[in-house]
C-alpha cells in the first residue's frame, strides 16, 4: 500500500477508532514505518525497534478506542511521536542496569547489528552505484567519507575544501537521481516498495491489536 | 518541544541531515515531530535512509573488493612476463652489487708489492703471481725533445685535467686486446711510474704502453708475464 500524501484530521481519527480496515492498514503503515525512520536515527536494535511500535500502536489505539480520544486531530502524527518517544525511554530504562539518564543525554549506539538490512537490496546497491560512479571523484570522496567512514562532517569539508552545504546539496542531487533512477524502473519511489514488508507486519499488528482490544 | 516547520524543513535540506545524523537532538525531534504529520518529508527522509543505507553498504563491498597489494604484485608480474622478469634480474644484480662488491671494495686491502718493468730489453720477463693485485712501477723517461721549458710532454693538452699532466696508459695481452686502459697521472721528473691495475689476469704474458695521449706518440713500453706459481724473486 502507497503512503502518499496523506492528511490527518477528525475524519481519520474517528475511522480508526471505529476500526475502518482501510485506515488501519494506513494507520499501520504509515506510522510503522515512521517509528522505524525514527529509531533508526537513533541506532536502536531491530528487534527494540519492533517492540517499541507494537507497544506504541497499542497504545495509540487503547487511547482512541477505550480512552478518552485525541484533543487534535489534526495532530494526530504528533501525538504517535510522543507516544513513541515516551514507550522509547520506557524501554530504555526498563533496559537500562544503570540509574536512568537526562534527557538530553545522546542515545547509546549499538555498531554491531546491521539496522539497514531491510531497506538494503541488491537492485538498490546497482542503482546507487550507478549514482555514485557519474559523481566527480572528490564528491565521490566526500560521500564515502560520510557514509562508510562515518567522518565528522566538519573535519570531512575542512579536508576536501567545501561547506557544509555543499555536502548537503550533493546528498540531495544524489539521491534524487537514485529516485528517479528508481521510478524509471519501477513506476514507483523506492520508499513506497520500501516499507512493504513493514506494511504488512503494521497490518498484522493493528488488526491483531484491534482483535485483542475488541476482546477485552 | 519545538515544531519545524516545512519550510524551514526544505530549506535546511533537514530531510537529507536526518538522514545522516547531521542534526542537533533539538533540531532532531523538532524535525521528528513535523514528519510525523507531514507524508512528503517523510518519503523524503525514507528516500535519503534508502540511498544512504545503499551508499553505505556500496562503499563497505568496494572497500573488501580491493586487491591486496601482494595481489596485485603478482598480477603485474603474470601480466608482464618480460618486464617482470628484466625487474627481477635487475633487482638481483643491485641486490649483489650492494651486498657483496661494493663492502669488499670499501674493505681493507694488505699493500701489494711492485713489479718493477724495465723496459722490454730483458731476455727474462717480470713474474706475476695470477691471484695477485697488479702494482707496476716502470721507469718514465721523458723523451728528449718532448718536454717544452716547463717540462710538460707535448700533444698531451687534451689530458691535462684540472692543471694535472696526465698520461694515457693501456694494458694489452698477448693478443693485444686491451684488459685495462686510462688516463693516469705524469710522474714528476726523474720519478718512476707507479700504476696500479685493479683486475685479476690469467696466467700469460702482458705489455703495458704508456702514450702521451690516447691517440700519441708512445713514452713507453713494458711487458710482463703472469703465472700461476708464486712469483720468482727479481
């Protein structure tokens, strides 16, 4: 199922709550994959990742159907974000064997999961190659320090003699053409195939939500 | 906690920033919390994860395609037989070179006697042994009418080096091929020529000729022979 544009208002909330199967699989979807973009970010492990968004649709979805509701409906994606955010630091002191942090403590990142691996595919690989290969050799260059090397960006602009926007423009350029690149191919973005997968488990996720909340 | 707006999202480029982790945690969840509502951000930052992820694990398999540099020493040298092996024979010759006769040409050396030539009117030659370094020393007449007011030998400009009289000296066998040629140094008047050869010769007989020049009037003409018993007493 496409995300595409997609607005949230009273209307939407109201057919979740009522257990519309269309809204639910976008419900499912959309915010799946959101919360997946979002921990991703933060380097949290796949299998935190799918614990945190079961726990947060279950959450989302308890409020809508048995609590008392929304305030703003149009806001609705806002309220999943800090539904997410509060089961994210649940877990993480739940996890945690030492005192909890401040909030403004950064996360602590686990290098050795691979957390890309369901949005990594051969097909993609061959596509940005190609990208890579009609860059310059020093955008090359900066790309690779970014991405494999994982270099400090300041340290990377000083070393090449570019800005900082320099660096985010060429990210841009470059992954526009992979997209088009991608719809040539396939008549759609990569991020709507992207997430099929992750469409499905939401699905499953929010219907069997809904089962267990009808039936309790 | 602050919302960015979309505005501000597009042109901060915040979606490809995300993507990278080039955010502040402010700038992160205020972006977090504008994607969450907004569809077009977030298939844009979906897009940027997409082609990072990809980058990513594109930059790690070239980086583990890469030929170890012993790899690709042998695939130079499969690929170029000839110059390879010219490379090898090369490096052998410098490798013997520096390890065997340059350090026996910087060791020390026992002084070798001289064989004193006297001129080829001696029925019985001089006698080399043939391990022997060759020292010679023969008399160096100048011969008369040859040596201007200043004593210098004529026809001999062009060997004068640096203001020193030279002479040209050759060492031929019995074939009279050449073993050892040169300019050396004139002695001074009424002193005998001194020359040292440094080659090891096969037993036989041997001539040297000293010239004014390489090309002039030969000064003078000594033979001696070599053998390989030790050498008789003069």
């Amino acid at each position: 199922m496409s995300v595409e544009f997609y607005l949230f208002d009273a209307d939407y909330v109201r057919r979740l709550a009522e257990g519309d199967p269309a809204t639910d699989a976008h419900f499912g979807t959309y915010f799946g994959k959101f919360i997946f973009l979002k921990l991703r970010s933060r380097r949290v492990t796949p299998e935190m990742i799918e614990d945190v968004r079961q726990e947060t649709m279950l959450r989302v979805l308890k409020v809508l159907r048995q609590g008392a509701g929304v305030t703003h409906p149009e806001r609705f994606g806002s309220f999943v974000n800090s539904v997410s955010n509060n089961v994210l630091l649940e877990f993480n002191h739940k996890n945690s064997k030492h005192p909890p942090m401040d909030d403004d403590t950064p996360e602590p990142f686990d290098n050795r999961v691979d957390l890309d691996a369901s949005i990594v595919t051969e097909e993609r690989k061959r596509m940005v190659a190609a990208v890579l290969d009609e860059l310059s050799a020093k955008d090359r260059e900066i790309l690779r320090l970014v991405f494999f090397e994982d270099s400090d960006r300041s340290v990377i602009c000083k070393r090449l003699k570019v800005d900082l926007d320099y660096l985010r423009v060429l990210l841009h350029r470059a992954k526009a053409k992979f997209q088009t690149a991608y719809v040539k191919k396939h008549g759609t973005s990569p991020y709507a195939a992207n997430f099929f997968l992750m469409s499905i488990l939401g699905n499953a996720c929010v219907l069997g939500l809904t089962i267990l909340l009808r039936w309790k | 906690m602050e919302v960015m707006d979309h505005e501000t999202a597009i042109q901060t480029k915040a979606s490809e920033r995300y993507a990278i982790g080039d955010l502040s945690s402010i700038e992160r969840e205020a972006f977090e919390e504008h994607f969450s509502d907004c569809t077009q951000c977030m298939d844009d930052v979906s897009l940027a994860s997409t082609f990072a992820a990809n980058a990513k694990a594109v930059f790690r398999e070239r980086a583990q395609a890469k030929p170890k540099p012993s790899g690709a020493f042998l695939n130079w040298l499969f690929a170029r037989p000839i110059p390879a092996f010219a490379a090898i024979v090369l490096a052998a010759v410098i490798g013997y070179q520096n390890m065997v006769v340059i350090p026996e040409t910087k060791a020390p050396r026992s002084v070798v006697a001289s064989v004193t030539l006297d001129g080829e009117t001696r029925a019985a030659l001089p006698q080399v042994k043939a391990a022997d370094a060759l020292r010679v020393q023969m008399p160096f007449d100048r011969p008369a009418g040859s040596a201007n007011g200043s004593g210098e030998l004529k026809g001999s400009e062009e060997l004068r080096f640096s203001g020193e009289l030279k002479v040209y000296v050759e060492l031929t066998d019995t074939l009279g091929n050449a073993v050892s040629k040169g300019a050396v140094a004139a002695p001074g008047p009424n002193q005998p020529l001194d020359l040292y050869f440094p080659v090891r010769l096969n037993p036989g007989r041997y001539t040297v000729v000293v010239r004014a020049d390489k090309a002039g009037p030969e000064i003078a003409r000594s033979a001696f022979e070599v053998t390989s018993q030790p050498a008789k007493t003069q």
